[in-house]
C-alpha cells in the first residue's frame, strides 16, 4: 500500500468521477483506476460502485474514508508544525467551497496556486455552508468559505466582501431588463430557492418580513445547476450572486438584475480550521485568495463591495497574520 494510491481513494471519493480526480492529480485515467484496483485487492473489499456516470463509495468505502482522511489528516499536520518556517510550501490543502462561489472563482484560485507552488498540492471539496462550517471543526478541511460568516461566532473568519444578489431570469425577460430591480417586485415573481434552512432563502424571508409582504415561492429545490436550468426554461426567477451565473449570462441563456430597495448584499467570509498550527499552504492559500478575489472584483467577474475592518476581525489578526 502506498500512500498516493490512498490519496487517489480519496479524490475519487471526494469527485464522485474517475476522469475528474484524474484530471485532478495529473494522471491518465487507466494509470488511476489501476492504484485504485491495487488499493482494493490489497485491503480485500471493493471501495466504489462503478457505472457510466461515476464511482460511488461502498459501505466498506465510506467506512475506509473516514479512517484514512482522519489518518492523512494527521500526516498533514505532522508536516505543517515543521514547515511553519519554509517559505515555499509542501503538502496537500484542502479547499471548501459552496456552489454559489462560481465556478470562475475557483478555477482561477487552483490554477494560480498551483502556479506559484508546484511542489504542494490543493484538493477542493464542495458543500452547502453548514458543511463547510461542519468540516472546518473536524479539521476534514483546512479553509473554507462561509456565507453569512458572523452565525459561525467558533470558527476564525475574515469577512472579505459583501456579494450583491441579484434576480435572475432567462433570456429577453422584462424583469431583468434594468440594470436594478426593487425587492416588492422581486417578492411578486414565482421564484426558485433553496429550502428554508439555506442562508440565501433566509435572506430573502427576512427582507420580505421587514416589508410586511410576502415572497411567492413555486419552487423549493438545493441544486443550483437544476435552479439555473430551470430559469433558463422559463419556469420562474431565482436570486444569485453574480459570480454564479457569470457564465450563463455571458452565454446569453441567464439576465440579471441587481435587487434594490432595500439593497440586498450577502457577506462572505474565509474561515480557516479552530484546531492545530496552520500549513505554510493553508497560510499561502489564504494570501492568494483575497489577491485573486481583489482580481475578480477589478475585472466586473465578481460583483460587491470589499468589507472595511470589523472588531471581530481585528480580534483575529494573529490568526490571518499571513493573509494580510
């Protein structure tokens, strides 16, 4: 047993998809699947259902990603206690990231780190926020982003933007003409949403609340790849951040307007794990990420506004002392 082909298990796992953590660490997909194949045979039980659309794990899987995450973990941090004064990072860093970050953003992160410090690795996983704020506790990840970061009062965050939400509709729609929208007219429109326990349906309750109106919800859905393509059908409006529906608008099948009246703006905030010494990567990492959003935000990919220095910011400068 090796400890890439246990590596590998885990990007498979975390990918759902061969071809994808073979593009992730930078091998062809067959030279993949044979360490993965050594993997089982020596631990003596299948690890994945394979089919045409991906690789799902086992129950004896699932039982041995727990394990070896825990244990890869702790070489991982074995390693950062002794690279806390190298300059040039070693190493794996692990990601969180919720789906409506946009794509952009992340592709754009990855690529950079990985240009600047090819002798380290970083790994991604996407979750909703309570899963991100979950896995930053266990330390399954080493910094992830949190929308509405001042509900996660245990965690270290640095509040980085407030992100405008936006309406977005299909294409040629007249509620998404004007370059703003109020939120009573917003409130009105059949809109698809994440159930009441995400962040962003919350939002929109609150507002609707403090208005005395009520929002016309018609559909109640978590996908945000299913939100958009049911929008581009024309089966209603949803609220979004720019950033995750850059994309589609720039290929004609979304329009956007920004909410106003009252404004609407969501914080994001970067929260790195409460329990261990930081990596030199985990501290790279985190440097990179407020240059390439600063990047995004000049360029109009990103659109909000930078979050002046707060109190409970300012309480956690030692902890973010490599990102500033």
């Amino acid at each position: 047993m090796e400890l890439r082909q246990l590596r590998y298990f885990l990007r498979v796992a975390d990918f759902k998809s061969f071809s994808r953590a073979a593009t992730a660490v930078r091998i062809a997909q067959p030279a993949l699947s044979r360490q993965i194949r050594k993997l089982e045979e020596e631990i003596g039980v299948p690890l994945f259902y394979r089919d045409g659309r991906g690789a799902v794990l086992t129950e004896q899987g699932k039982k041995y990603y727990l394990k070896i995450s825990d244990i890869l973990r702790q070489l991982d941090l074995a390693a950062a206690e002794v690279q806390t004064d190298c300059e040039m990072p070693t190493g794996e860093v692990t990601l969180g990231v919720p789906a409506q970050l946009g794509p952009r953003f992340v592709s754009q992160l990855v690529h950079a780190f990985r240009d600047r410090y090819p002798t380290a690795r970083i790994r991604v996983a996407d979750g909703c926020n309570f899963q991100i704020a979950e896995w930053l506790q266990s330390s399954r990840i080493d910094v992830g982003f949190v929308y509405d970061p001042h509900t996660y009062q245990n965690l270290p965050v640095k509040v980085m933007v407030e992100e405008a939400l936006y309406l977005v509709g299909p294409h040629a729609s007249r509620h998404t003409a004007q370059e703003t929208v109020p939120f009573r007219v917003v409130a009105k429109l059949p809109l698809i949403l994440p159930n009441l326990g995400a962040t962003l349906r919350g939002r929109v309750e609150s507002a609707a609340a403090k208005l005395g109106i009520t929002a016309n919800y018609e559909i109640d859905i978590d996908s945000l790849p299913s939100i958009k393509q049911l929008v581009i059908d024309g089966a209603g409006y949803t609220v979004l951040p720019y950033a995750a529906v850059h994309d589609e608008v720039s290929r004609g099948l979304l329009t956007t307007s920004r909410i106003v009246e009252p404004d609407f703006y969501r914080p994001l905030g970067m929260a790195v794990r409460p329990n261990g010494i930081l990596s030199t990567a985990s501290n790279k990492l985190s440097s990179l990420i407020q240059t390439e959003l600063n990047d995004l935000l000049a360029k109009g990919n990103w659109m909000g506004r930078i979050v002046a220095k707060n109190p409970i910011e300012t309480a956690l400068a030692p902890i973010f002392a490599e990102v500033r």
